[in-house]
C-alpha cells in the first residue's frame, strides 16, 4: 500500500514552507480576510517561533493570489471548526507544528461522530489507522445509514482500486464528511455510488479531505 498522502500543517503554511493560503471566496476585499486570517494563525505560532514581518507580509501576499479559492474551512460545521480550534491552543510547539492535523483533527472528528458511526468504527476509522479501519470493516459490524457509514463500506469495497484513484482514496476522506455542514453532506451523498476511482476526487469537491 503506497504511503498516505498528508496536508500541510498550519505552521507550516504560514511560514512558507507551503505554496498558496485559503481565503473567504466571497471576500469583497481578500486583503482584509487574508491579513485576518494570517495573523488570527500567528497569535499562537509566536509563542513557539516569532513571525517576521517579511514572513507575514510574504504569507498574506500567498492568500491573497488564492483569493478566489474556497476556504475549505467554509464546509465545515461550527461545532467542528471550535473543536479544532479549540485543541490548537491547548497544544505544544512542537506538537503545533509537526502534528496538529494528526491531533485535532481525529479528536473534532471523533467528537462529533455520535450518530453517524457506530463506536468501534469511530475508534478505528477516525481514531485509529488504516488497518485497524480495515479490519473492523471487515467484520461487517458498520451499518448505518448515514452518508459517513456508507462512505466507508464502499472505500472497503474499493479497496483493490483506490491505488488508480486520483486523489489517492483515503479513510480520512470518508471521516472527514463528519466536519461537514448539512448541504456539503448532501453533495457528498452523489459521490458514493461513483466508480471506485472517481469517489474520492468527488469527496473532495464536496468538502472533504485527506490528512
């Protein structure tokens, strides 16, 4: 199995090291979303590493040539947003800048995922890895109704095709719909019944994401 791709980290982002910024696509003035934006980021880089004012000039410039980019966050529900922002502030440097995703993200997700999943699917799909998801999957135990559940039956069904897929097909992008407000999910909802190889370019259409 090929190495799962991953996203960027916040920090990372911030101080260059990757290309492009997320902004409000219906900003009337994408200055003032972006300068917003990169400073909301940099009040909690500074307590770990001190941004230049060449570096945020430089990162609000990087916004502001995506400004007719979707903010991917836009998707998200506001529940799910605080979580996230919520577990950054209680994080280390360290930890802030090399694993944010792979510690908020899983522990919003998990949050919010009382309904659509039953709960050894939450502990292996969204907290857990690859394999273990796999597993539990195997074992017949998810049944649910709701688009996340059957999002992951049909990526364990792809499994043999999800190395053709373009983005590589991920759990993540199955867990991901939790983050997502209602309409996303019913755009999502379109994409199950695909061919194995065009489900996951159209979950991310639809709002979700690999990390």
């Amino acid at each position: 199995m090929p190495p799962r791709p991953s996203s960027p980290t916040l920090l990372a982002f911030l101080l260059g090291t990757v290309s492009g910024c997320a902004s409000e696509s219906n900003a009337t003035t994408p200055s003032d979303s972006c300068t917003e934006q990169i400073d909301r980021f940099a009040t909690r880089v500074a307590e770990c590493r001190t941004l230049t004012s060449e570096q945020r000039e430089a990162a609000i410039a990087r916004c502001e040539s995506a400004a007719s980019a979707a903010d991917p966050r836009d998707a998200w529900r506001q529940e799910f947003q605080k979580a996230v922002d919520d577990c950054s502030e209680t994080l280390t440097c360290e930890d802030f800048a090399e694993n944010l995703d792979d510690i908020c993200y899983p522990e919003a997700l998990a949050a919010g995922a009382s309904g659509l999943l039953a709960e050894a699917t939450i502990a292996t799909c969204v907290s857990g890895g690859t394999e273990d998801c796999e597993q539990e999957l195997a074992l017949g135990r998810e049944t649910g109704t709701s688009v996340v559940s059957r999002c992951l039956r049909r990526w364990a069904e792809c499994a043999a095709e999800r190395e053709q897929s373009d983005p590589y097909w991920t759990e993540d992008h199955c867990g991901t719909l939790i983050a997502l407000t209602d309409s996303h999910r019913t755009q999502a909802e379109t994409c199950i019944d695909l061919a194995c190889t065009e489900v996951a370019g159209c979950l991310v259409t639809a709002g979700a994401f690999n990390f």
